[in-house]
C-alpha cells in the first residue's frame, strides 16, 4: 500500500524514467524468465523517492503486485528476504550510501489464482484450496512430512471408525472430515498422493510457493506477501474452511504421540500461526469437544517444549469449552485438569498446582478403586507437588500410601512394571524427604 502519490508539482527526471520503463517494463505475453534489478546510488533528498512513487502510479493499472521499501537504513538486515522467490519477478531497489531506500516488485499473484479458479484440472482445484490452507500456517518451513504424518494418522481413525467423542485427548473422524480428501485416504494411496504433488507442484510451476530440500524431506515456503494475500483474497466461509483444515493437519500430524518428540520443534511455529486467528469465530462449527481437542493437541506440543507464550491462552480456551459443559463426562474433565496442574508446576506456579492435584484426587478417590492407575498417579501427581511446595509432612504421608498399595499388587500387574517410571520411584522420593 503505497501511502502518497508523487508530488503534484513533479518535474521528472526523464533519463531516470525511460531506464525504469526500459528494464522493468515487458509484454505481458512474454514475462522476464528472471527476476531483474534496478539500482540507484545518490544522497538523501534528491528526488529518488519520487522518481519511483511516479512510477508506481503510471504502472498501477498493470495488474501487477507493488511493494515499496522506503528509509530501510538497517545495514544488519538481508533486505533480500523481501524479494519474493517468483520466476519472472521484477524488482527495482534505489540506494543511498549505506541505505536502501526503495524496493519494488512485481508479481502476479491474483492472475496465477484467477488461473487456477477457472482451470478445469482437478489438481488446479486443490492447489487453491492448498494456498488457503497455507495462509493460516507458518509461511515457511511447511515440511512434507508433517503432510505424510496426518494422511497416515487420518487413514488410521478413518478406518477404524475412531469417534473419541468424550477423549480430549485423542482426535476423531470428524477431524478427519475437515481434510481434503485426498488427505483422508493415507499415505500408501499412491493415486492420493499423487494428487497431493500435483497441486503442490502446480503451486510451485507459478511461483506461488517454493519447495526446497530440508533434511530427508521437502518443505515448503510461502513469501510473506503472498501468505497475507493468501488470507485476505478469501470470504468468510472459505478461511473457516481453510483454517479447520491447516489446524487439522498439525494437530494430525502429532499422530497422537504424548511423549516428547523433535518432531514438535518444527510444529511449534506453525502451532503458534494458527491459534493467531480468530479462534472463537473459526471454531463456531465445530463441537466443543471436537475444537478442544485440537486446542489440547497445541497446548501439549507447546508444553513440552517449554513454551509459555501462548500455553496460558489455550488452557483458558480449553477449560472454557470443555470444563462443566454439558455432554463431557468427568474423566475428560479430570484430564484437564490434571493437564492445567502440569502447565502450573512447569511454570512455578505450585500452590496453584496442589489446590487442582488435590481436587482430581478428592474426585478420583471417590470413583476409583485403590490401585486404579489413573487414581495412583494422580496421587502422585500430589504427593510431588506437596514436595516442591515445601508441604513435606502431607507428601511423606501420600508417597507412603502410593508404596503401600504398589506392594500389594501382582509381581507380573502391568502397572507395578512401570511404577517406577509413572510415580517417579515414590520409595526414592520418600528416602529423600525423610533424609532431609
């Protein structure tokens, strides 16, 4: 958006001028095959500025994308990041000494999408329902496999019929419904997947998106320009649609894992763009339980990685649709809960974390049996938490009780096999604080 025209009283600089028509100028029949630069070196207030808002405004009929970089005097900053990666792209950037002044280029953004809305080819039709489905993720970064991971897990709750209506923490079939289709089938379809490289190519063959190399795997980026033009070209119903898609497809790409994978590290991102919407708005269609658990599926992966930017935020929007609402059965309420106690400890907040361990125990010792797992690590869960919170009395008393009925249980009880890992080695933890 360029903010003023050229000066009223413009005079011109006529050999400048015809060098900007001459470079940037072409045929629209026979666009440039590579991007092409123009340069301009002289002091401050000589007129460059109007030389090239002249140009602009003679050339803004051209149907062409415009950007105007003005005063970027940073020297510590690549001002060749703004220069979007399309083929036949035109670009003009006007230097002072030790200043870029102006950036200009041209793309055709709208035309490519005009092309591909009224294409025939199927794959023209996801390909545009792809770049919208891009605009509400990370621009960059955007890896094949995070594509592979959500047909695979898809294909698994499709074809099982998994409803996980009540579970927040598992995802549905009617998160699988909110994919294209060729998403839902899995990975092994190779007229699928097929389908999923044509309209990723065709993407890439009008430089919308460029894909790169990135490890073992391609990943796709996105220039910032053509993210925003993305988002802002769609109706309403169309970024409801696009954005129950990209949330989809990371919160399936999780594959519903709860330990702590690398694999997060590059979901954290794109995790971090889609919750930076109109959460409330877009989530309007879908049902509490069936929004909570794509909300609980980032708030797990921003969890483990320690990120409490945005954790804070979800947990609210979790409790808020899940917690006390008709329909959600009191396990699922627990495990948020216990959940929202976890976000507490890691972020030091530990009183705040007894008051909600003990309020899950208090539930779970009235419902389960003594030695139901669910009961003995939220008792755990406790005893820890009175621990840290320098209460060592009350977590000598409840480490005690958690041994206690360990003991009892058969040499070959599942759960007694991997006590020592789910409640921490509670004789250790009792050796500690009783040393102490």
């Amino acid at each position: 958006m360029v903010p003023r025209s050229a000066s009223r009283v413009y005079t011109g600089r006529g050999e400048i001028g015809e060098r900007l028509a001459q470079v940037l100028s072409f045929d629209p029949s026979t666009p440039p095959k590579q991007q092409r630069t123009f340069v301009i070196i002289g002091a401050g207030g000589t007129g460059k500025s109007e030389v090239f808002l002249k140009f602009a405004e003679d050339h803004r009929d051209d149907q062409r994308w415009l950007l105007i970089l003005d005063n970027a005097d940073d020297a510590e900053i690549d001002y060749s990041e703004y220069m979007p990666p399309a083929k036949g792209a035109d670009s003009k950037v006007p230097l002072e000494p030790k200043q870029v002044g102006i950036y200009i280029t041209y793309a055709k953004f709208e035309v490519s999408a005009d092309y591909l809305q009224k294409s025939k080819l199927p794959e023209s039709t996801d390909a545009l329902n792809f770049l919208h489905t891009l605009a509400f993720m990370h621009n960059s970064e955007i890896s094949e496999i995070m594509i592979q991971r959500t047909s695979e897990y898809a294909f698994e709750l499709k074809d099982t019929g998994t409803s996980n209506d009540k579970n927040v923490l598992s995802l549905s079939v009617c998160h699988v419904a909110r994919l294209p289709e060729y998403l839902q089938q899995g990975w092994s379809s190779q007229e699928n997947r097929l389908r999923w490289y044509k309209a990723r190519n065709l993407l890439e063959s009008l430089s919308i998106i460029t894909v790169h190399q990135d490890d073992d795997s391609n990943a796709i980026s996105v220039h910032f320009l053509v993210h925003v033009w993305a988002k802002e070209r769609q109706d309403y119903q169309s970024r409801y649609s696009a954005w129950q898609s990209a949330v989809t497809i990371v919160a399936l790409s999780c594959k519903g894992w709860y330990d702590f994978c690398p694999f997060f590290v590059f979901l954290q991102p794109h995790v971090r763009a889609c919750i930076n919407h109109e959460i409330e708005e877009y989530t309007q269609t879908m049902s509490d339980i069936e929004a909570g658990q794509i909300l609980f599926q980032f708030a797990y992966v921003l969890y483990q990685l320690g990120d409490d930017s945005s954790l804070d935020f979800l947990v609210q929007r979790i409790r808020l649709r899940l917690e006390n609402r008709r329909g959600v059965d009191q396990e699922t309420a627990l495990q948020i809960k216990a959940f929202t106690g976890r976000v507490y400890w890691q972020q030091g907040k530990y009183g705040e974390a007894v008051d909600v361990f003990r309020e899950i125990v208090e539930c779970r010792s009235g419902a389960l049996a003594e030695d139901d797992p669910f009961r003995l690590s939220s008792q755990n869960e406790l005893a820890r938490a009175y621990r840290i919170n320098g209460r060592i009395d009350e977590a000598i008393e409840l480490f005690e009780h958690i041994a206690k009925v360990i003991k009892k249980l058969p040499e070959d009880h599942p759960f007694r096999l991997t006590s020592q890992r789910e409640l921490a080695n509670p004789y250790k933890a009792m050796g500690e604080l009783t040393g102490s």
